[in-house]
C-alpha cells in the first residue's frame, strides 16, 4: 500500500533514522550474541530502537514494519524487567531477531524504491510471541490469532485495584491511533498492568474514526499513583476531555463506577503544552536517550553536498583562473598577489571543511562485516572472531559505498575458501578458532587497509595450474614471482573453487572486486603463505573530487600526475638505459630495473624533446607496480578539480590509455589527468 501523500515529506526522515537504529541494532546483538548475554543497558537500548521504529512506521502506515517491531518490543519489555528470563531461549532469540532485522532492512529498502512495503512477517511474530510466553512461564500460543477491537462491555471486569478512563481527543487533530498509541506509551512506565480499547490502535488507520466515534479506553493498574497517571493524561497534547469510568480501591469503594468527566479547557492545554517536554521525558522513564552530542548534528541530504561540493570545484578552478590571468602577466600587483594569497588561503580552508563534512568513518562498513562473519561461521559450522582496527578512519562517503561490496566478498572469501573447519585447524597445530583481520590507516592522501586471515593460504601451484588451462598466462611459469602469482586470481573469470557455494562459484569473483577498487582510484595486492593464511591490502585515495597534482609538459599538452603516484623524479643519462629481452626500454635505478614509459609514444603526440638525457623522469607507483614515465619537463605543483570526460568520449575508454579524467586549469585549458595504475597495466 502506497503511503498517504501527507506523508511523504516525513518519508526521507523515516527511512534515514531507521536505517541508522537498525545498524545500531546489529552492533547491539552482535555483540550480546558473542557474550552470551543482554546487558540492562542493551535490552534498554534495543526497546527503545524498536519502540521508535514501531511509532515511525505505524504513523507511517507501514503496518508490517510496525506489527513486528512491535512483538519485539514486546519480548524486550519483559526481558526489562528481569534479564534472566532470556535462558534457555537465548540462541532462539538471537536467530529470531537477526532474522527481523534483515527482513526491516528490505523493507526500508522497499520504501527507498518504491515507497510501499509489503511483505509479511507473521511468521516471525508468531516465534517471538512463542517466545514471549516461554519466558513469561506461559504455555506457548498456537498460531497466531488476529487481534479484534472489543467493545467496551466486552471488557473483563477491571482488578480491584485498577482504573478505567475514557479519553477523547480535540477534533481534527487526525491521526487519533498513533495519538492513542504514543498516549499508551507514556503511560506504560507508570502501570503496572495496562490494555486499552481497541487493542493496539497503532496497527490499523482505520480505528481512527472508532476512536473518534467512541473515545479511547484505558484500563491500568497504577504503579503507584492514580493521580499521576491521571495528570500526565491531562497534560497530553490534542486531548480535549476524558472521563474516568472506574476508580481503583482506597479511591472509590468495590470499584464503583464514577463517570467523573473532566474537561481540558484552553488554559489547562496552554500548560499542559508547555510542560509536554518534561512530561514525555518523565513518561519515558528508563529509557536510555540519544546522547547530547547527537542533538547537535543536521542531517542533510547528499545531494546537496555533493552540490556544494562542486561549487567548491568550481570555486578553485574560478581562483586559479583569476590568479593565472595572462593578461597579469608582467605588471606590478603586490597588493593583487597579497589579497590574492588570502583569498588561496580562505578557499583552501573552504575546501577541507566541505571535505570533512562528505568523510565518513569506516566503522559502519566494518561493522557490516561483523554481521557477515555471524551468518556464515553459523552456516559453514565455523568458529571465526573478526577483528577490526582503525574503525575511525574516515573516507569520502562516495568512495566508503563503493568499497563496500568488495569488502563483503573477500570477507565472504576468507571464510569460505580459507579458514579452515574446526577439526582442520586443531590437526594443523592452529586454535580451533579462526581470525580475520581488518586494518585500516591513513598514510598521507591514501588510505591503506589490510583484510588479512589466518586460514589456509593460497595454492600457488593450483593456481598456476587454473590459469594453465584457462591459457592466461603471458610468459612461462617459472618466470611468475609469489605476488605475480597470487595476483593471477584477479583476473576475469579465474576462481579456485571447486564447488558452487551460496557464497561463491556464482561468475563474481576477485576480478570484480578489483574492478571495483580502481574505479574509485584504488589499487588491491595480495600476499600469501602457504598454511599461515592471507592478506589483501587495499589503497584508495581520500577523495576522488579534488587532488594534488603535479603539472608536467608534452609537446604542446600539459598533462596532470596525482601527487601520491610519484616516488620521485630525476633526470637520467644514456648509460642508464638498457633493454630487456623484449626490446623494452627499462631505466638502471640504484641496482633495480623499472620499465620506461614515454609519454609521446603512448600517446602518439608529436614533441621535441626526445633524447632522455633532454627531459625528465618520473617514477610512478601503483601497488607492487614501479615504473618511469618520460616527459619534456614538469611545471609545478597544482591543486585541480577532477572532472570525468564528457559521455560522447566515454565509448573510447580512455582509462585503458593511462588517463583517468580531466581538469580545468588557470588560465582556461584543459589538462588530461594520468592513471598511474592504468599505465602500469598496459606495461
């Protein structure tokens, strides 16, 4: 069911909040999972994560989402009062609630795409609520019976000690079930036993006009006060009158029905508004709140970051252009280039800052991970502790969401392919418990990230054989060293499985993973020993919007090299070059040979400096992967703004060339950023 067009403004923010209580969720469970236990604190935070949900979704009209975030609510009220009564249904809970919780991520997903959800979770209702009675020391229900609005009459006869109120909200104020419901909600923590009439307004939009017709019907015990639930009744917002039907004991003799009605004027609900703050606090009881710090935080939409992010492109470009104006060539501006400096410096500034707001930390990714290790080791009878480091290292978010699905499937792969069962590792002499290792640090304008285990290890000589019979190998075997070799699996189609897995053997294979990684700038190399296990390092750059980049020239182009892709840069002469078997030109660096690039054959361009001795040499770096590249010279450092090429260019698929976009520089032409990582491919 499509949501009501009154809604949809609230569907950005719905999904938003969701989306981040569900991964706190995740954390939460994890964690007591691993533990074996819910902390007080836990089974607090995880009631009030599904009790805001449960609002969220109900108002909402996502009644699926509210129904099951509801149960669960309801297993956690128990377990709030006494933690223990989750032994022995522990592991049952645990699957149950991991379970919930994917279905509530498709769900929202649902709603991302296409605003409706629809799918059905009774079945996971029914299991909690077999739950809920086992731990109540109740016989288990059923099935699950679908809950009915009563009538008024149709309620038991109220405990001595209990009260009844009909309550009835201000006309047109709408929504008068989610009014009922968040009423309920207040007053939980002040009662020891409440139900109300119809059962559950939440779950239905159509008891608004029962409601409406009828008024809403209230039957608690009081935790201590029948006043106090009273007043907090009369200090709700969009309550217009109520009545209390039946007092308890000590307040009106064998429960005599009083019909004592009570009016809400005008100043009444002009304090009860004011004190609505402090009432909802006070109403929430033990409910752990958002921290403070979270208070202070906006949340904003990403496309008008990444809207403001390339107005600051276009910001630098604009400043660089200013400065670099040909026609100031020559003249005497010292207050031009000292205003000028300033204003470098406040764009700088400017820019770091729009940086910092689109850099994300990597431990939502990892944490995403943790989730993964849970299902597998439970479905391939493994016993793994994922480890994480330098969770706080942060990303441009652009480049944290592309990452993501390499990650899933080399974690994905160390479990499946690498650590080994059980009763393998403890005949290896290894802790019956594998590891996996994710390791993340900031190295100048990259980040580097390990994802290492201590499994198996690759099989050179299986590997070898592979890509054998697949015929991709380019040059005889015992010329491939250890890093050539591991590097062999990321090549298109390759895999070492022998059987199709729910988790591997499907076509996607380390090839994409590696794709995925150099589409964002990154490179990806593997290191390996036989018995000891793996790792995977992964660098990727900070951002992929603005660099710094080295300016160098070529015939009559200027062409831009990132700065974290050069080691050095030398001039060298002829004694310095020889020649492999090949006829490749290679450069005597320091004992080491380097492949040498130059950059007018690669790319067919007509200049004149072509004796080496007249130019410069660059050396690049991308991964394991070294060479040199030769140029006519190089014109300075320069902070440049990547632009990709236009679509009507894309069809050449200029990455395969060496170049990886374009830029704008200052004095209006255009200048074709270098991929180091392409080039190093091609040689």
């Amino acid at each position: 069911m499509a949501i009501d067009p009154s809604m949809e403004p609230m569907l950005e923010t719905f999904i938003y909040e969701s989306n981040t209580l569900l991964e706190q969720l995740d954390e939460i469970l994890l964690e007591s999972e691993k533990s074996k236990d819910l902390s007080k604190d836990s089974i607090n935070e995880v009631f009030r994560i599904m009790h805001t949900i449960k609002g969220s979704s109900a108002m909402m009209e996502f009644n699926g989402i509210s129904s099951l975030a509801h149960a669960i609510e309801d297993v956690f009220f128990i377990l709030r009062d006494d933690n223990t009564k989750m032994n022995g249904v522990g592991e049952a809970l645990f699957d149950v609630l991991f379970e919930a919780s994917d279905f509530l991520k498709d769900e929202i997903e649902s709603v991302q795409n296409s605003a409706e959800a629809t799918q059905d979770p009774n079945e996971m209702i029914a299991e909690l609520e077999r739950l809920a009675a086992i731990m109540k020391g109740e016989a288990p229900p059923s099935e699950k019976k679908q809950e009915q609005p009563v009538k008024e009459e149709q309620l038991a006869e109220p405990s001595s000690d209990s009260c009844r109120v009909r309550i009835h909200f201000e006309e047109g104020c709408q929504m008068e079930n989610i009014r009922a419901f968040m009423l309920m909600t207040q007053l939980k923590d002040l009662c020891d036993e409440i139900s109300s009439v119809p059962a559950n307004p939440e779950s239905d939009a159509s008891l608004c006009s029962e409601i409406v017709k009828n008024g809403f019907i209230i039957d608690f015990k009081p935790a201590s006060q029948e006043e106090e639930v009273l007043r907090t009744i009369e200090n709700s917002v969009n309550i217009k009158a109520y009545e209390v039907l039946t007092k308890g004991a000590g307040e009106a003799s064998s429960n005599e029905t009083v019909s004592q009605s009570v009016s809400l004027h005008e100043n009444s609900k002009s304090e009860a508004k004011q004190a609505e703050h402090k009432k909802a606090d006070d109403a929430k009881g033990s409910l752990p709140s958002a921290s403070k710090a979270k208070q202070s935080l906006v949340s904003v939409n990403q496309s008008k970051v990444d809207q403001l992010m390339d107005l600051v492109g276009e910001l630098v470009t604009t400043e660089s252009m200013v400065v670099g104006n040909p026609d100031l060539n020559g003249l005497a501006l010292d207050n031009f280039h000292k205003s000028a400096r300033e204003l470098r410096k406040l764009t700088d500034e400017l820019r770091d800052v729009v940086m910092s707001i689109r850099m994300v930390p990597l431990s939502g990714l990892f944490q995403r991970m943790n989730r993964i290790v849970r299902d597998m080791c439970k479905k391939l009878d493994k016993e793994v502790d994922l480890v994480t480091e330098g969770g706080d290292t942060e990303v441009d978010k652009t480049i944290n969401d592309a990452i993501g699905d390499p990650f899933m499937h080399m974690i994905r792969n160390a479990l499946d392919h690498a650590i080994e069962l059980p009763e393998e590792r403890i005949a290896a002499g290894k802790p019956e418990k594998g590891r996996v290792t994710i390791s993340a640090k900031n190295m100048g304008g990259e980040i580097v990230i390990n994802i290492s285990d201590d499994g198996r290890g690759l099989d050179k000589r299986a590997i070898l054989e592979k890509a054998r019979n697949n015929d991709i190998l380019t040059k005889p075997e015992n010329e491939y060293t250890d890093k050539e070799i591991f590097g062999l699996i990321m090549l298109p189609g390759f895999s070492t499985n022998k059987q199709v897995t729910e988790y591997s053997g499907r076509g996607v294979g380390m090839d994409v993973v590696r794709k995925n990684v150099e589409n964002v700038g990154g490179t990806i190399s593997i290191d390996s020993k036989a018995g000891e296990g793996t790792v995977f390092t992964i660098k990727i750059p900070l951002t992929l919007a603005i660099v710094d980049g080295m300016e160098i020239a070529m015939g009559g182009s200027i062409y831009t090299l990132p700065i974290t892709s050069i080691k050095q840069s030398f001039k060298v002469t002829q004694d310095q070059v020889i020649y492999d078997t090949d006829g490749t030109e290679m450069i005597m660096l320091r004992g080491e040979c380097f492949p040498l690039i130059r950059l007018h054959r690669l790319f067919n361009a007509h200049t004149d400096v072509t004796n080496l001795e007249d130019g410069i040499v660059i050396q690049i770096e991308s991964g394991d992967n070294v060479a040199c590249i030769f140029a006519d010279e190089l014109l300075g450092q320069q902070q440049v703004v990547v632009k990709p090429f236009p679509n009507f260019i894309g069809k050449y698929e200029l990455k395969k060339l060496g170049l990886s976009g374009c830029t704008i520089l200052g004095d209006g032409s255009i200048s074709l950023i270098l991929d180091a990582n392409s080039m190093l491919n091609i040689h």
